[in-house]
C-alpha cells in the first residue's frame, strides 16, 4: 500500500478520517488517552497535539511522514520526507505555514 502527498492531503482535510465515520465512532476515535509517547493522548489510530490538532506521524525505512488535520478550524497539513530521521525538516515547513503548530509538536 503507498499514499501520494496528494492522497494524504485529502485525508488529512477529512479530518483524518474522522468525518467519514458516524457520530459513535467519531466519538471513539477522539476520545484520547494519556500515554508517556503522546503530548495530549491517543486515541484510535490519532495522537491528540493540543488546539484542535490531531494527527500521526508514519515511517518506513528511507521515508517519514507527518499528516495532522484541525478538528475545529478544517487546517490540515501533510508531509513526507524521502529519508528516515528528517521529519523535523517538515516541521519547519509546517511551523511557517501554521504558526500555532510551534508549541504543540516542536522538538
């Protein structure tokens, strides 16, 4: 299975998802845990990054991904970077773009 940037991009516009689910599950999906891994919790296949943001980052040998969708404002954002350990490049990108990232994924 592969993603596109562009596949990724509509995802994460969807909420990640979410919106396509019903109102039980969406529920489910959102309702974060605390875990020592995740800023703001996780939930069912989406860590909770604080403001609205949710999200998950995906990595495979020589590939790194960050998708991350508002659930209040419709922003979304996604990512991918062709070499492992490099994701915090797209943070930079991500930050400049959507400021109010900065506090909630900064390294």
């Amino acid at each position: 299975m592969y993603s596109t940037i562009e596949d990724m991009g509509r995802w994460a516009a969807a909420s990640l998802g979410t919106c396509l689910l019903s109102a039980e599950l969406q529920a489910k999906r959102l309702s974060f845990h605390p875990i020592p891994e995740a800023k703001g919790g996780y939930g069912l296949g989406l860590e909770d990054f604080g403001s609205g943001w949710v999200g998950h980052t995906g990595q495979l040998i020589g590939w790194e991904a960050l998708l991350l969708g508002n659930t209040r404002t419709g922003a979304a954002f996604a990512a991918i970077v062709n070499e492992t350990g490099s994701l915090d490049a797209a943070k930079i990108v991500a930050f400049q773009a959507l400021p109010d990232l900065v506090k909630l994924v900064a390294p």
